[in-house]
C-alpha cells in the first residue's frame, strides 16, 4: 500500500464488517462497495464505525472459496 492506510494483517471477526457482507464472501460473491457508509450492507453505525477503525471506506474484496469454505481473501481498500 501506499502508507495511508495501516497494515490489516492479523485476525478479524468478519461479522463486524456486516452480517450480509460476510453472507456474501461465504457464497464466494464479489464486493464492490464505494462507500461504506452509504452501502445496505455496511451502512449500520458500528460497521461504519469498524470499516474507520482500519481506514477504510471504498472496498473491493473477492472471496476464495474451496470445497464449500471460506479460505482466503484479496482485497482492495481505499480511505476515501
């Protein structure tokens, strides 16, 4: 990254990023979200307020899923 927004790596509770967000990944489904707090699926204060907890308003994630599971993630982040 660029330096704007801090490392990520480490473990995170999917859920708090929004229930239906996280419903997606598991069905291997793409995000693409402009802006976190304008979204139906991240728009709830305290999953606004988890997206600004790492810098994060624009998103772009797609989801590895093998055998049915959850396994690993790529994903674009952006503070604006």
């Amino acid at each position: 990254n660029d330096g704007r927004i801090a490392s990520v790596a480490g473990t995170w509770r999917m859920a708090d990023f929004g229930a239906s967000f996280a419903q997606e990944m598991r069905a291997g489904l793409t995000a693409v979200i402009p802006d976190v707090r304008l979204d139906p699926r991240t728009r709830a204060p305290e999953v606004v307020a988890a997206y600004e907890s790492i810098g994060t308003r624009a998103v772009l994630d797609v989801p590895l899923v093998q055998d049915g599971r959850l396994v690993a993630m790529l994903f674009i982040h952006h503070p604006d």
